[in-house]
C-alpha cells in the first residue's frame, strides 16, 4: 500500500514534460515488443493471467494473458458482445470473475472490492454515463476527491475539521472544470449537461482521484463529433502527465489517433495484440472484427 | 358549530405530542429516503423497537428508566443492522421488501401470547413512563394567570382570543422533551447532510456505482444513514409510547410508517424542515377535517343519512388520501421541495 502511495503522488505532482518523456520511453519500449496476443511489456501495471468469467454456460470472457505498459494508451477493441465491458468489470471489481488473477501496480486486484480498486489507483468511467444527475457538476467533482475528513460521520459534525481540507479540494475542482470546459457549467445540475459534457465531466471527476490508470468505457459513444476531437486531446493529455489509459472503442479511426497499443478481443479472448498499424495489417482482425461489423451492418 | 372549537382543537394538536411522534420519525425517514434514497418501509418497527424496548425493559425487567431507553436504542440498531447486513449490497427494492415484512414480524412477535406474559400481547404495556414524568418541571397544582397564558390545577391555556391553546401538565413535558429532541436532531441534520458525509449520501441516492468508482465505500454510508434514521425512529417511539403512557403492538402497523412517508412527501423530502411542516400540516388537517365533520353531523348540519359519526373517521382518511394525490399530481416536490430539481429527466 505504501508503494502504491507513492507512486500516486509521484505521478500526480511531475511536471508535465517529464511525463510526454516517460511517454516516449514507454512507446519506444513498445517499439520492440512482438504483435502477438498475451505479448510481455518491459514495465506493465496491469498484468491480467487466466481471467475467466462464465454466466452459465456462456463464456463471456476467457483471457490467458494480457500486460498492459505503463504511461501508454492502450486501446480494447473487438466486435459487440467480444467481452470487452464484462472484462473492464471485472478488472475493476465491478464483477467477479469465475476464476484468474491480476496484478495492479504490484497489488493483487482479484479479490479487490470495486471502491478498493478506485483507492488503489485504478479508475473508470462508464460506457453510459454516471454523472449524479441532481447534483452540481462542482458537487459531482468535490465528492470525488479521496481521503475527507468530512466524509466520516463523526467528522461531518464539526465542519472546522474539514473546512479547510474542502477549500483545498474545491480549488482542485475549479482547476479542472476549467480544464475540461466545464467550469461556466459548475452550478448547473449534471443533468442539465449534454451527453459529451457528461463524457467530460466524468472524465475530469476521475482526475479528482489522482490515478494511476484511468478506464475509459467507450468514452466517444454518444458525443457529437464537435467535442470529440476536444475529448481526444484530454485522453492524451492523461498521458502526458505519466497516466496510464486504458480504453474501450468502437471506432478504428479514434484508435488510430490516439493509441499505442491496441488488444483485440473476440468471443471472450484476446486475439491479438500490436501498435495500430500491425493491427490494421492483421488478418485476424479483420476477420473477426471487421468482418462481424459487416456482418452487423448487414442485418 | 362551533367554529373557534374546530380551529382551537386542530392547532393545539397541529404542535402537539402526537404531530411530535409524526415529525421525529419522518426526520428519521427523511436522512434514509430523502437524502440516501434507502427505501426504509419498516419505520414504525423501529418506533416499536424503542416503545417496546422502554416499556419491556421498565416493566418486565425492572431495569432503570434511561438504561431502558438505551435498551430500546440498542434494539433499534440491531434492527438496523439485521435489516441492513443481507440488503444493503442488493438494488433498493429489496429493502423495501425486506423491511415492510420485517416491520410485521415485529409486530406480529409484540402480539403474539406466546410471551404475553412479558409484552402483554395485544393488550401491550403500561406503567413504564412514572420515572419520566416525575422529572417533569411543570407543577401539577399550579393556578396562575398572565395575560393571554394561564395556568389552572397544572393545566395550560393560552388564549388568543380567536383560537386558544389548551394542553395537559403531561402534553407539556412530553412537547418540552420532544421539541428539544426535534431541535436536536434537526441541527445535527444541518450538519451531517451539509458536510462531505451528507454528500455522499445524495451521491448514493443519484447513482451508487459512480459513487463506487469514485472510491467511496457504498455499503458503509448506507448502513450509517439505515442506523441513525433508525435510531431516530425508535426515539419517536419514546415519545409515543410516554405520550399515551402506553404502548400497544397495533398501533405499530404498516399503517404507521405510510404516515410518516405522508407527512415527509407533504412537507418535501432532502428538506431539513420538510418533515416538520409536513408533520403539523398533516395531523391539523387530519384534526380540522375530524372536528368539523364532528360538529356538522353534531348539529344536523349533515343528515345522519349521509354521515354517521362512526364513518367520519374513514371518511377524514379518504379526504386526506384525495388530497395526497393532487399533492402528487400538482405539486410532487412536496411544499419545500424543489421544483427544478425534480423536473429533471434523470434517466
């Protein structure tokens, strides 16, 4: 736990331009790895082996092996019902697996509850989106922040305890929501925002917590191509300051942009693995995938 | 009719023990429902729990008063906790199942002859609330007079030459209490649900997997609020069970807690002074509504054809239920609610 501690503020507190550096290290490391499914990365945070996940007889995810390197974007694609969403759910204890194991930043994940997974560093987002409809969006960021004092009960009657703590988490907030475009919105109910501004305040909300790695669940579903290319940069920039992402996609052309790294499932495992261009080349992939997605466009 | 009779007698209840009993435990429902969204259909078992814990500890054990009343907070925990532990972690619907039917077996258990020999059966208890009152301040012979406030053989009025107020050397005490304990839990309120803590529980009521994402641990913020609107529960039922200086297993029907779910829809649920308002709003129109059926059948002023005495009451619940719905139907934030709030489409 202590190692996991700092790490976190490691990366929460470097300055941005050492992160663009771990950046490139981390894509030249990536430069030498085989485009093979369950592929070893030389420095992974996510190291997933056997991870399994039946509902009844159906199969819905069956991995044997999947690293994930550290300071990259790594994008999850594969055709609908692949696994991708189920696998998310499980890696971040929103679901429990039949059998596996995984490995976070060092921490065994498998048995972790799905807040302790968000404590540890690792944090999602939704493929439809969960801003807490009646409430401000300041309010949908304050309570994101960990470790309040206010937020035990004991402490909640004696406001001087936590005044001072919520000032300094505000002030984080109000950074953020500028950051995120959203700062003019920060008295309005999140319901009252579009569906891309939800996307961007969920996002931002999970920076609150100063992760580690952030997982994205189909970040681009439902937002109008005028804020995708805005919500692309931001993905970026989470790894420009030494984040980890993770991501689940539909659209190739996003992948492209913006991945290092691209895993590719279907019926419940990994097929294959590689840097974008690898993956367009490969037939597998374009089998399975893309040939589904004609299949489904067909019907 | 006697009109200055109706309005006299529907105020002095409208602040009153019993409008007390009402506002306690939807201040209790109001921190599980309106601002955790915990679908508690079980309150009046937690009132039972504190009455009966009183009543069976004073009575049947010959304990002290106020280890009785800790004996009835501990039963409203483990209440809380026995309810809590299997549901909390599932969707919020099976808590409502849950605690309407454990809500009946409490009842069912007070009632049942099996150990009638303690708890009275349906008969209930009495002879618990001497302790009690012997604290009271207020003199039982006192005559007094002072301007519009009089005191006569320990009974108060205070008349104010429209409507008069009139309450019993007991009523005193009890209101003095309650309205103590309402103050109490009202203020400790503000500050839970304005502080970080009360914003998680909204956060729960919005959407509980966002708010596990976020790293809270959901479970635990719900048990906390499941306990406290519990605890709050059992000490409406101090009052009820000291304010008829008895307590009696059917009066803690489902029926019960409806009433506090009426009385915190009316005044405006995630409201601090919604359960309050709704509270006195509530049982003086349930008075208003009695003593002036009362008097119109009283004074022929309604044909014994149409209305019997014995149908008024009935009849004032059917009024009070009508008037529910267009509550709903026209004004569904209750009269503190916020009209913006609720007019969102959260889906």
């Amino acid at each position: 736990m202590s190692d996991s501690e700092t790490e976190q503020t490691a990366a929460g507190t470097e300055p941005v331009l050492d992160g663009r550096e771990q950046h490139r290290a981390a894509v030249a490391a990536l430069l030498n790895v085989a485009p093979e499914p369950g592929v070893a990365k030389p420095d992974p945070i996510l190291t997933a082996t056997g991870v399994r996940r039946a509902f009844g007889g159906l199969v819905a995810v069956d991995v044997e092996r999947l690293e994930v390197q550290r300071g990259t974007i790594t994008a999850l694609i594969g055709p609908n019902g692949a696994g991708k969403t189920t696998f998310f759910n499980l890696l971040t204890g929103f679901d429990q697996p039949s059998r596996g194991a995984w490995e976070f930043n060092g921490r065994s994940g498998a048995r972790l509850r799905s807040y302790q997974v968000a404590r540890a560093g690792m944090v999602r987002t939704f493929q439809l989106t969960k801003a807490l409809s009646r409430m401000t969006v300041l309010d949908n960021m304050l309570i994101a922040a960990p470790n309040q004092i206010g937020e035990r009960l004991w402490a909640g009657l004696m406001p001087w305890l936590w005044q001072g703590q919520e000032a300094a988490v505000k002030r984080k907030a109000l950074e953020l929501l500028e950051r995120f475009q959203l700062l003019s919105k920060k008295d309005d109910y999140a319901a009252e925002l579009s569906g891309g501004q939800r996307k961007l305040l969920e996002m931002a909300r999970a920076l609150m917590l100063d992760p580690l790695m952030v997982m994205l669940d189909e970040p681009m579903a439902g937002v109008n191509p005028a804020l995708k290319q805005s919500l692309l940069e931001h993905i970026k920039g989470l790894r420009e300051e030494g984040m980890t992402v993770l991501f689940v996609e539909h659209d190739m052309d996003m992948v492209h942009e913006i991945a290092d790294w691209v895993a590719v499932m279907a019926a419940g495992s990994l097929i294959t693995e590689g840097t974008p261009e690898q993956i367009s080349a490969d037939t597998r992939v374009i089998d399975a995938y893309l040939g589904a997605h004609h299949d489904a466009a067909q019907h | 009719m006697d009109w200055h009779f109706v309005f006299s007698q529907a105020l002095t209840q409208a602040i009153g023990p019993t409008m007390l009993v009402y506002a306690l435990g939807a201040i209790g429902l109001n921190l599980q429902f309106g601002y955790t969204g915990l679908l508690n259909f079980g309150q009046a078992a937690f009132a039972a729990a504190g009455a009966y814990g009183l009543a069976l500890g004073v009575v049947a054990f010959d304990l002290p008063f106020w280890l009785s009343i800790l004996i009835g907070l501990g039963a409203a925990m483990v209440l809380a906790l026995l309810l809590g532990i299997p549901t909390l972690r599932l969707r919020a619907d099976y808590l409502a199942i849950v605690t309407i039917a454990a809500a009946e077996i409490v009842r069912r258990l007070a009632r049942s002859t099996v150990w009638a020999e303690w708890t009275g059966g349906s008969d209930g208890m009495r002879g618990f609330s001497e302790t009690f009152f012997e604290l009271s301040p207020f003199p039982k012979d006192a005559t007094w007079s002072l301007g519009f406030v009089s005191m006569e053989n320990g009974r108060l009025t205070v008349d104010l030459w429209l409507v008069d107020f009139q309450y019993s050397n007991r009523d005193l005490w009890i209101m003095t209490v309650g309205w103590i304990l309402v103050a109490i839990f009202l203020v400790i309120l503000r500050l839970l649900v304005h502080s970080p803590w009360g914003r998680i529980l909204r956060g729960i009521r919005e959407d509980e997997e966002a708010l596990r994402s976020l790293g809270k641990n959901v479970f635990a913020y719900k048990m906390q609020a499941l306990v406290i609107g519990g605890l709050i529960g059992a000490v409406a039922g101090f009052v009820f069970a000291l304010s008829r200086a008895n307590v009696q297993p059917d009066t803690f029907t489902t029926d019960l807690t409806f009433y506090f779910y009426v009385v915190l829809i009316l005044g405006g649920a995630a409201r601090l002074f919604g359960p309050l308002l709704g509270a006195a709003i509530f049982w003086f129109l349930y008075n208003l509504l009695s003593q002036t059926l009362n008097q119109a059948v009283r004074a022929d002023l309604i044909p014994d054809a149409m209305l019997s005495t014995t149908q008024i009451g009935p009849l004032v619940f059917f009024l009070l239920g009508l008037g529910m719905v267009l509550l709903l139907i026209y004004r569904p934030q209750g009269i503190l609610g916020n009209k913006r709030e609720l007019m969102l489409d959260v889906r």
